[in-house]
C-alpha cells in the first residue's frame, strides 16, 4: 500500500497524535496502582479518542459532519496536553518529556487546523445537504373565544 493509498492515516495530524498515543499508553503504565482508574484511564481515553474522531472525520462525507469530528478530536489533543501537565505536577512526568509533549501537540493542533481549513473552504457536499432545510408544514390552529354580552372574555 503506498502512502497515497493510506487515507487518513496520511495526514500529519494523525502522525502526530499517534506519537501522542503511544507516550499516553507508555505514561499510564507507568503511573502507580491508585493512578490506574483515574489519569491513566482518562489520558488513555484522551488520546484515543484524538486518533478514532481524526479517522471518523476523515470518512464523513459532508464536511460540516468531518468538521465537528475534527473539532472533537483538537479538544482531545488539548485534554492530552492538560493530563501531562498534570502528571508533571505530580512528578510523574519530567520537564523534557512534558516539552516534547507540548511540542508534538502543537505540532498535531497546528496541521490539525490547517486541514480544518482545508475542509472548510472546500465545502464537500454543501450542494447536496446543508443548504437545504426540512421543514414540516406547520399546522392550522383556530382559536375561539368566547365573550360575554359585554364583549368581554
């Protein structure tokens, strides 16, 4: 397969957050026990959640639907970069490590907008849906009041 043929898996976004990815998983390992169900769980899940809404994006066909799934995906990088900061807070994590996570991350949001971008002005399927809308017709209602020898209600 060459690299043309490799979809998403291509862009440089994805490159990146899979960097991320696999220093998430190798940080939560390492994390102890009483980490396990809390930043190891949630930084796992952070970076994963960067790669999979990256992918799902990429398959969307309108690009209002692959925008919000990019969109997920560069506040999930965000969330990555806070629970390494976290973990440097607490000691697990040392000041170069936490630098080249800061780098990698920026490295990952600053091609993830420029695609963004991309999307954005090319507008794939806005003929086709989006522009129109749905709308039911709206019903009738007839009100009557009823009013006293007066006039009044």
């Amino acid at each position: 397969m060459s690299e043309q043929d490799k979809g998403f898996e291509s862009l440089a976004s994805y490159q990146h957050s899979l960097r991320l990815l696999k220093a998430s998983y190798k940080l939560a390992q390492s994390l102890p026990a009483h980490e396990k169900y809390n930043l190891a769980d949630q930084i796992r899940r952070a970076s994963l959640s960067v790669l999979l809404n990256i992918a799902e994006g990429y398959g969307r066909f309108h690009y209002l639907d692959r925008l919000r799934f990019f969109y997920i995906a560069r506040g999930s990088l965000t969330e990555v970069l806070s629970a390494f900061i976290a973990a440097s807070s607490l000691g697990y994590v040392d000041d170069e490590q936490l630098a080249w996570v800061r780098e990698t991350e920026a490295e990952a949001e600053k091609s993830l907008n420029g695609y963004i971008a991309f999307i954005r002005k090319q507008q794939q399927g806005g003929s086709e849906y989006g522009h129109n809308y749905v709308r039911d017709e709206q019903p009738e209602y007839q009100i009557s009041i009823e009013l006293d020898e007066a006039g009044r209600e």
